[in-house]
C-alpha cells in the first residue's frame, strides 16, 4: 500500500532467503517493490483530473514497474516478461 512518503507491505511478499527461496520469489518481491515504488508517482504526486480515470494510475504503475526492474535486476528480463504478461492476460 502506497502513501504520500511512505509504502507498507505485507511481510509476507518481502519473504527471501537466499539460497533457499526460488529465483520465482525472488522476482515477485521485485517486482512487488517496484510496482508500489511507481505509485509514489502514479498516483501520489501526479494524480488524475477525475475518479473515472483512476485506472490509469494502476495502468501506468504496472508498466513502469517494468523499467524499475530493468534498472535494478536486468537478470529478470523485465522488458520480455512485459510482453509473456500482457499475452498472458489477453
């Protein structure tokens, strides 16, 4: 959960051990850490004119977060991970 200044998280997404955890959970805590760091933008400091138009800031937090992963673990190969979601989801 984002706010102005401030992310909470659930414990349980931000569960890694190295050498234990798998490199699957190791991109969700990522990914969940950059699709809430974009809100810090999305949705906090820039925000929609009107309620109607408040999915654009989900819409644009989910695919910034891919540029965040890129800058943080490129080994993820966020940018084709993009396009495996987006298929996925259509």
């Amino acid at each position: 959960m984002e706010n102005w200044g401030l992310n909470t998280y659930r414990e349980e997404l931000f569960m890694y051990y190295k050498g234990v955890s798998t490199e699957a959970n190791r991109a969700q805590v990522a990914s969940v850490l950059a699709h809430e760091l974009s809100h810090q933008w999305f949705g906090n400091l820039v925000t929609c004119k009107w309620w109607s138009d408040i999915w654009l800031n989900e819409g644009f937090a989910s695919y910034w977060m891919y540029f965040g992963l890129d800058a943080s673990v490129p080994e993820f190969d966020p940018h084709n991970r993009f396009h495996i979601d987006s298929l996925a989801a259509a």
